[in-house]
C-alpha cells in the first residue's frame, strides 16, 4: 500500500499549507514528538531511514526523505503509512535547516557569516567587537561557542564550530526574541556548508579568509573544500549582500572574480595588491601588538591594533570590511579597532617561565596556520634564544596535515615537542610518529603533561614557548573505557568518545610558578 502523499514528489515548505498540522521538526529519531516531522538523514554513521519506525512510534506526523528512497526502505507498516506523510525532498538536509527556520522563525536583522580554514573565530569576534563598540547588540558564534564582547570568557561551548541547524535556529531566535541581539557574526564551516546545516539562513555579508591544507578526510581533495567553503556566497548570501575576500589567497583571489562578473558587490582585502579596498600598507611590531597601516578605498589609516601575529592583520581587515558593508562607517571602525579584545587561545601568552622565557598559547592546527604562528614569534625571539613549538595533531582527522606540520616545525623552530592532541579513536604514538616522519628534528615528548614540562623546563630566558594546536580547549578527546580499561564501542560499532578535563593553561602556569 502506498502512503497518501508518498506518491507525489514534495516540492518544498508550501506541503504544510494544506491542512497538515506540524508542532515541530527533528532529525534524530530520539527526539521526536507528537505532531513532529521526522527529517530521515543519511549520515556518516547511521542512516536515518533506519529509525522511521522509532519516529512513527513517538508520534511523528510527517517524515520527510530524500527522492529516490523507495518508501519500502522505510520499514513503515501499512497503518502508518496511512497516517504518515512522506514528504520526498531533493535534499533532505537543507530541507531539515529550513524546516527548522520556520519552526524557530525570528532571525538578528544583520547576519554575517566567516568561512575559511583558519581565521574564523578570530575574524567574528572581531567583527562582533566593532559592532558592540558601535552601539550595536551583537553576538559572535562558532568554535568558542556564543560570545558578546562583555562575557568573552564565560559563554557556551557548543562542540561544533557551526551549530546543527536545530540548535542554530533555537539560539538565534532566542537571541532575537529574548535577548535582543541585533547583529550575529558567525562561523561557517566547511562540513556545515556541506551538511546544508546553514540553508535556513541568507547573509548580509560573507566573509572568506583563506583556503589551505585542511579537513580532506571529510571533502577528499581541495576542490571539493572549496566548493563547499563558495556554497556560503553562491547559495547562502543575500542578492544585495556583500562579499568580503581575501584575494592574496588564490581561491579567493577566484572567487572574488567570480562574484563581480556576477555583479554581485565584493570587498576585497590584501596584505600586497594596492587594487584591494582595504590593503595592509605598513606593520610594525610592538611588545604589546602591532601598529598597522591601512589604506581603506584609497585612504591611509593607522591603527594600534592590541594584539600580537600578523595573521591577525589579515582578521581585522575582514572584520573592518564586513563591519563597513554593515552599515559601519570606515572611520567608526579604524578608530574602534583599536579596542578589540584578545580572543581566547590564540597566541594568548599565558605564563612566563621561571627562566624567564614567556609560553604563548595558540589555535594553529593546520600546516599554514603554524607556520603562520612561528613566523609571526620569530623576529620576537631574540639572536642568542630558541623557539619552542609543542604541538600534535588531532586522531580521526585529515592525516596529510601530519608530516606537513611535523617538517614546518622541524624548519621553523629551534626544538619541536611532539605531544597528543584530542587522539580520538587513534593510537597517539602513532600519530606521533606520523608528524615526526616528515620533520627528523622533532622530538617525540609523550602526553602533554611529559611534553609541556620538557618545554618548560629546558627553555632558557631569551627562548619563546609556543603550545599550538588546543588553543582554548580544555579537555582531551579520548575513548571511553570500561573497568577492565577497553575502549567501549558504540552503536555503529565505533570507539565511543568523551572529553576529559586537561586544561594545558592550567598545568603551563603550575610549571611556570
Ligand atoms: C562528519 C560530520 O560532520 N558529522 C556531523 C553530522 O552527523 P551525521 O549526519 O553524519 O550523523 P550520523 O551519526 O551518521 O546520523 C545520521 C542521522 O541519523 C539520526 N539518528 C541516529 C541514531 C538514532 O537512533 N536515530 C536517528 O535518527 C541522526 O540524528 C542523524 O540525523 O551532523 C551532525 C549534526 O549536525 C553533527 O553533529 C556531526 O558532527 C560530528 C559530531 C563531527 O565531529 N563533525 C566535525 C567533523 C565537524 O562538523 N567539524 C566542523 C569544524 C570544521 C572546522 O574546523 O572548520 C564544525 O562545524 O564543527
Ligand atoms: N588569517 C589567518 N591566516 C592564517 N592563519 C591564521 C589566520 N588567523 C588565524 N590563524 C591561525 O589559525 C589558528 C586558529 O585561528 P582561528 O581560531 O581564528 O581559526 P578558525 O578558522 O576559527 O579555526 P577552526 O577551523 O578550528 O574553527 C590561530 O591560532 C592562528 O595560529
Ligand atoms: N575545528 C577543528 C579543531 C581542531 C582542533 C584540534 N585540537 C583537533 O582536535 O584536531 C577541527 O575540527 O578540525
Ligand atoms: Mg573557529
């Protein structure tokens, strides 16, 4: 028997309009409600057509799923599907996100989105600070959770860089709604561009920052990490938005010529080509940060910018331009960029060493974003001291970047400890062999605890500790074991993981006392 409304291929929303009462929207079988529609998604781990018969049983109303699962998989009897609707979709995912839109309407007016490999959560809180000191309500949102410029330190940490789209389209309504935030500044990862967990939203301005060796486990080879990273301005901004790029990327450098044959309006930013609209003409270190000059559509502009790494020179562009494209006038931004906040483990410098030698802190986990980190500490290293990295890679991740960041460390600084970062459902003296395999000098330092004190304690007054890698994280992604000490498999028959408490800032200021 074929369900009442199987048979025909569902549009979009407009299903709804016909007399069918929904009270909510989920993709986990778990969760469902009475009158809810069940979003059957496959994942990377389960397939969600799988649990149709768990949704009908928990009340769900509506299932929908993508075009060309025959109902038959859905392993519904014939009662429900007589009771339920099937709702065929294109792609069942960015239905789901919509879905959720529509359940959990009422977006901040201004919504900015930052895409990239490295740079995101820097460039929003950024942008979030530009905004706040202008008056505005604002929020930032990603790796480091939900973020306003006065609760830098204290807010949620949500575990994904980009929110799933339920919990997205909750936490900015309430944002809205109740807690009268007007300006949201947001990560968008590659996995969610993909996943369509952003196809409930339209940007007023996207942000791109750059594009290196990242995440290929997931996307497979570069030019798919890109067409993921372009989703968010081909599909996710609005017609009138603004792009804003960084075109010393070559990707970007693409993608911001794409964009204006489209006569779509684009900012652009370069650390080298005097045709961008906001170019970094001058940058000058100082103890304390950096004092940049900028020219911004043809005028040159100093800003004292309060932090250490050029690479944050490159962040504050993209948060100046996304602030202008918002209605900020470019003198309101120059002169409040001078009061941005640090944002929370990157080159944080924690702790100075007994020795004397200062331990900086930062996010770089990506072949370019350390060699970034140590080129931008070297010149402060002084000739007769040494730069120490400790750093390791995270298990269940893109295995190419191992070698990579284990040859830039060996390069670009004086000793390399290598240490475990959240080892998954990996071995960690393998991971660590890995990074050593590409870079001899390296030295492997065993857990952080091994490594953080090796560093600690052979620097010497002129040397700078760098730990790259964990930035704020406090906590190690390890299996879950059982008394006996054996990994617990889940349901899919995967190492079941949890995080446990390591704060690395805590232990490097216990060493440094
Ligand atoms: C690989 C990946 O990205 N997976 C994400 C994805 O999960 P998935 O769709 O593959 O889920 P699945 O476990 O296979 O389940 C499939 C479906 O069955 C459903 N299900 C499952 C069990 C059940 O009993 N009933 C049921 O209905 C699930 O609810 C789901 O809808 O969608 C989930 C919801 O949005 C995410 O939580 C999950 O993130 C995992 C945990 C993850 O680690 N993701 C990382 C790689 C990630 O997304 N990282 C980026 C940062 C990247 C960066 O650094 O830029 C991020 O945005 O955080
Ligand atoms: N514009 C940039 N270019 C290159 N490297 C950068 C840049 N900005 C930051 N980095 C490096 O990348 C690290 C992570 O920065 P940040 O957290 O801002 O990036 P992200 O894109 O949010 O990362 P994630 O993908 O984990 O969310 C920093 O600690 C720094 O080492
Ligand atoms: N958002 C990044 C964080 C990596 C941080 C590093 N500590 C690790 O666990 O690999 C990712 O999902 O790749
Ligand atoms: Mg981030």
């Amino acid at each position: 028997m074929r369900s009442r409304f199987g048979a025909e291929p569902v549009g979009d929303l407009s299903q709804f309009n016909e007399g069918l009462y929904l009270f909510g929207v989920t993709d986990d079988s778990r969760d469902v409600r009475f009158g809810y529609v069940f979003c059957a998604v496959r994942g990377e781990k389960q397939d969600g057509t799988k649990f149709c018969r768990q949704a009908a049983a928990k009340g769900a109303q509506a299932i929908a799923v993508q075009s060309g699962v025959p109902v038959s998989a859905l392993g519904l009897n014939d009662y429900e599907l007589t009771k339920i609707a099937i709702l065929r979709v294109p792609d069942v995912r960015a239905f789901y996100a919509r879905l959720c839109a529509r359940f959990h309407p009422g977006l901040p007016d201004t919504m900015v989105g930052a895409t990239g490999t490295n740079g995101k959560t820097s460039t929003v809180s950024f942008l979030r600070d530009l905004w706040d000191l202008n008056g505005k309500s604002a929020v930032s949102l990603g790796t480091l959770g939900i973020q306003s410029r006065s609760h830098a330190r204290t807010n949620l940490e949500a575990g994904l860089t980009t929110f799933d789209a339920k919990t997205l389209h909750i936490m900015l309504s309430e944002l809205k709604t109740v807690h009268g935030i007007s300006n949201v500044a947001m990560e968008a990862s590659s996995h969610a561009l993909h996943q369509g967990r952003l196809a409930g939203l339209a940007f007023d301005a996207a942000i791109f920052t750059n594009l290196t060796l990242d995440h290929l486990d997931y996307h497979k080879d570069m030019d798919a990490y890109y067409v993921a990273k372009a989703m968010l301005f081909r599909e996710r901004l609005k017609p009138d938005g603004t792009a804003i790029i960084n075109v010393d990327d070559p990707r970007g450098a693409e993608l911001a010529a794409e964009l204006k044959a489209s006569r779509r309006r684009v900012i652009t930013y370069s650390r080298r080509s005097p045709a961008s609209d906001l170019q970094l003409v001058n940058r000058k270190s100082r103890p304390a940060g950096q004092d940049l000059e900028v020219s911004i559509f043809g005028r040159v502009c100093s800003i004292a910018l309060p932090l250490a790494g050029e690479f944050q020179a490159d962040n504050i562009m993209a948060a100046m331009g996304a602030a202008i494209a918002t209605g900020l006038t470019a003198d309101h931004v120059v002169e409040q960029a001078a009061k941005v906040s640090p944002v929370p483990g990157r080159l944080e410098l924690v702790a100075t060493t007994p020795a004397g030698a200062p331990v900086y802190v930062d996010y770089a986990h990506t072949p370019d974003a350390l060699e970034n980190v140590l080129s931008s500490l070297r010149p402060h290293v002084p000739h007769t001291g040494r730069l120490h990295v400790v750093f390791g890679c995270g298990g269940d991740r893109d295995t190419s970047k191992r070698p990579k960041m284990g040859d830039i460390a060996s390069r670009l600084a004086d000793r390399a400890w290598i240490t475990d970062d959240n080892p998954r459902s990996e071995e960690p003296t393998a991971i660590r062999k890995a990074i050593i395999a590409g870079g001899p000098a390296c030295v492997d330092a065993g857990d952080r605890q091994s490594a953080l004190r090796c560093a600690i304690e052979e620097a010497g007054g002129s040397d700078i500790v760098v730990v790259a890698g964990k930035g704020h994280e406090d906590y190690q992604i390890l299996p879950v074991r059982n008394e006996l000490g054996a990994p617990i498999l889940d349901e899919s028959g995967r190492f079941e993981l949890e995080k446990v408490l390591f704060s690395d800032q805590d232990l490097i200021r216990s060493l440094c006392r």
